[in-house]
C-alpha cells in the first residue's frame, strides 16, 4: 500500500525565499562593484601620489638650478666688476704710457731736427750721470766715440748694447728739469753699462753738482744696430 502525503505549501513562501535570494545577489554585486571602484580609486590615488611626488621631484630640482643659477649670475656680476676695474686700470696705464711717448717740441737740440707731435719708440728708465773734457780719464780733446766733438746739449754717452750709437732721444731728468731736452747717443764710456748714460755737459765742475740721478731716456730714433 502506498501511502501519499500532501504537502500543502502556504501560500507566499516560496516567493520570499526567492527575494531574499535576489537581494543577497544584488548586494553581492553592488559589493564587488564597490571593492572595484574602491580599486580603481586607490589606483587612481596612487598614480595621482606618483605624479604629485614626481612634480614636487622637478620642483625642487628647478628651485636648485635656480640657486645655482642666481649663484653663477652672481659669480659673472662679481667678475664683470672685476673685469671692468682692471679694464679702467688698464684704459689709465695706457693713457700714462701714451703720455710717456708724446716727446715735447724740439728746445735746446744741437744738430737734430724734431717736430712736434712725435712719439717715442721705446722708453727706457736709466741712471745718469754727467762729464766734462777735463774729467779725468776722458778724452781732452773732446772727440768722442763716434768720431764728432762733444757739444752740451746733445752729446750723451750709453752703453750700446742698450741704446744703440747714433741714436737720437728725449732725456728726462726729473731732479734737474735744465738738463732736460734732446740728445744724441755719441759717446761711451767704462763705467756706462747697462741702462746707464753720461750727460756731457762741458766741464768737471759743472758735471761735478750732478751726481747720480734717475732719468727716462725716450728713444725717438735707433741708431746704427736698429
């Protein structure tokens, strides 16, 4: 004998069931789709983070070329000031050195014929001394190296290594300023040697007073060597 037994559903339960069952699903999806966007926002942050940190990188690295920059802008300032005191120095020591050449009007020159406005060759800073004819040891007779007579104010005797012979120059002597004018290298003499001349000046006792005295030879025409 079989026996059946009927299964009364009440109504309404299977359907609440299936809802609760659909809504779980939902969540699920809303939940996954949650943990995605909160993925791919984290990413986003992320890559926002790298950025932002590579900028703040560049950032900082034109804050350092700008330093280095302003420091080298600074250093090139430094040096045109620099370059611009030596430059006036220079503009003043050539100025000076100019002036040094610029030979004065032709006074108190036997035997030579200058014009204004000439400038020297060469300038050469010597010590001079002064003879006369009846200087001991030199020539009585006047006649010096060269073959002519000594004449004051123009005979001078040099050492021809330095100022070659036949040579006409400007001698300043800035002690005695009436020994200044224009000379003829002529003469030599033993003890003139180097950058050293001897002013003929006629007599012992007159060349006696002279001493030794500093003098700027200014060359307006080498002689025989040059």
């Amino acid at each position: 004998m079989i026996c059946t037994t009927k299964v009364n559903y009440r109504k309404g339960v299977l359907p609440v069931r299936k809802s609760n069952t659909i809504l779980s699903v939902i969540m699920i999806i809303g939940l996954v789709i949650s943990i995605w966007a909160m993925s791919d926002l984290n990413s986003k942050l992320e890559l926002s983070i790298s950025k932002a940190t590579e900028l703040q990188s560049k950032v900082e690295s034109l804050e350092t070329q700008l330093e280095t920059s302003n420091s080298l802008n600074e250093s090139l300032n430094e040096q045109i000031e620099e370059l611009g005191i030596e430059n006036d120095e220079l503009t003043e020591q050539n100025l000076r050195f100019k002036e040094a050449l610029v030979l004065p009007p032709a006074k108190n020159s036997k035997g030579l014929t200058v014009s204004r406005g000439l400038y020297a060759r060469e300038v050469i800073n010597v010590r001079a001394t002064a003879y006369g004819i009846d200087y001991k040891g030199s020539n009585m007779k006047g006649i010096t190296f060269t073959g002519t007579k000594a004449t004051e104010e123009r005979t001078i005797a040099v050492d021809p290594k330095v100022i070659p012979l036949g040579s006409e120059v400007y001698v300043e002597v800035p002690s005695m300023p009436q020994y200044n004018g224009y000379y003829i290298a002529e003469d030599t003499g033993g003890a003139i040697k180097g950058k050293k001349i001897d002013i003929y000046v006629g007599t012992e006792k007159v060349a006696y007073p002279f001493g030794i005295r500093d003098a700027v030879v200014k060359v307006v025409r080498f002689g025989y060597s040059k």
